[in-house]
C-alpha cells in the first residue's frame, strides 16, 4: 500500500542551523501539508501546497519557514535558522485531491531537536 | 477560531469492554476525521465523515457524526490491547476541497489485557 515517508526520523540541530525536512508523498497525490505537533499539544497546521505554490499557510509559517517541490516526488520544508521553539514532531500529508478524495495520508514524522 | 475538543482526555479500559471517545467542535463541521497515532509515531487514518447523522464502520471500531450537534464520536467495541494509542480528531473548518485540518488535543486509550 502506498504510503508517505519522511527523513530522517530524528534530527538534532542548534539554534540558529538551518534545517531542510524532506518528504515523499504518495505518488499521484496533488496536494501536500505541513504540520507540526509540539510535545504534548495539538497538531497545528503550518502549510498546503497545491500545483507548486502556497494555497494555505498559518501565521506559524512565517519567513524562517519556506517549502519546495523541488522534482516530482520530494517535497521539503526549510527552517531557516531554528529557534528553540521549533523543537517538535513535524509531519508531512498528502492527499489526492478532488471532492472524494479529501482524506490526507501522514508519513510517520519527523522529531525535530532544537538545542 | 474553531476548536475541537475531544473527551476524555485519557481512557483505562479492561480489554473486551466497550468505550467511546468524543470529539465537539466550536463551529459548523465541513468533515470529520479520525486518526490513530501511537506515542512518537505517525496518524493513521482511521476514518472520515462528511454528512450528518453518517455512520462509518471499521472492523470493531464505528464512528459517528451528529452535525447538530457539532460533535462526532468513536466507538470501540469488545477493546483488543492493539486499540491501545491516541486517538485523534481532525476537522475541516469551512467548505471547500483539501482544506487544512484542526485538531484535537486526543485520547489517551490505554487497553489492559
């Protein structure tokens, strides 16, 4: 069964390091998300992205953040230079797009470490 | 801004009991989903809901949406230690396709065999 991945698993940075958080989502889904759930609070939506540019961002996504399909498979988010408040689980999604299809598939994150 | 809360926010159950988690949501709901995720790990979709009074069905586990209500609940029947984990509730805020989700904070579902 088709599946997102995320790389790597863990990764440990210091403030102020730029990081580049990648994912591959499943092939032939249109669009992509990012999220991010911080240790013992909800998930918070950080960005969608549909037909190479931004659809939606929250106010979290903020110019420290960017995202990019750089080829047809991968699709990355940046964190320019990490706050300590940037420690979290970060999760990429994708769905297929279309009315029927609005179901978005997670890959398994990736926890962020922020020293 | 909508929120979503989900009760209660931890669950001890012995295993073959039956429970039910909640999920309500501050405003109008556009769908409903629910995912499982285990400590540390991933959200796996378990199921989504998009109309009122829709009722959707996986192995022992049912959902439900009562759009009046602005709540939808999930139901574990005859609970198996592999229902053990953190279920979340996730919703789409206004119409629309491929819309953002909001979450819940999740339950805590601990099965004792």
């Amino acid at each position: 069964e088709p599946e997102v991945t995320q790389t790597p698993s863990h990764q440990v940075t210091q403030m102020g390091q730029e990081v580049i958080l990648r994912c591959v989502p499943i092939s032939n889904h249109l669009y992509f998300y990012w999220y991010r759930q911080i240790l013992g609070q909800k998930v918070e939506f950080l960005v969608s992205f549909y037909n190479n540019e931004i659809s939606e961002k929250s106010e979290i996504f903020d110019d420290q953040f960017s995202v990019e399909r750089p080829d047809g498979s991968n699709f990355t988010l940046k964190i320019r230079s990490t706050k300590l408040e940037d420690s979290a689980m970060y999760f990429c999604a994708s769905n297929a797009g279309g009315s029927k299809s609005d179901t978005q598939y997670f890959g398994p994150g990736t926890r962020l470490t922020v020293l | 801004s909508q929120e979503l809360e989900q009760s209660p926010q931890s669950l001890i159950v012995q295993e073959g009991k039956n429970l039910t988690i909640n999920c309500t949501s501050s405003k109008t709901l556009y769908g409903l989903y629910w995912y499982k995720q285990k400590y540390g790990e991933g959200l796996i979709f378990l199921m989504m809901l998009q109309k009122g009074g829709e009722e959707k069905s996986h192995e022992k586990i049912t959902a439900k949406l009562d759009e009046k209500k602005q709540q939808s609940s999930l139901h574990i029947t005859a609970s198996q230690p592999s229902h053990a984990g953190i279920y979340l509730c996730g919703a789409v805020g206004r119409a629309g396709n491929n819309r953002k989700l909001i979450w819940g904070l999740g339950t805590s579902l601990a099965v004792n065999p």
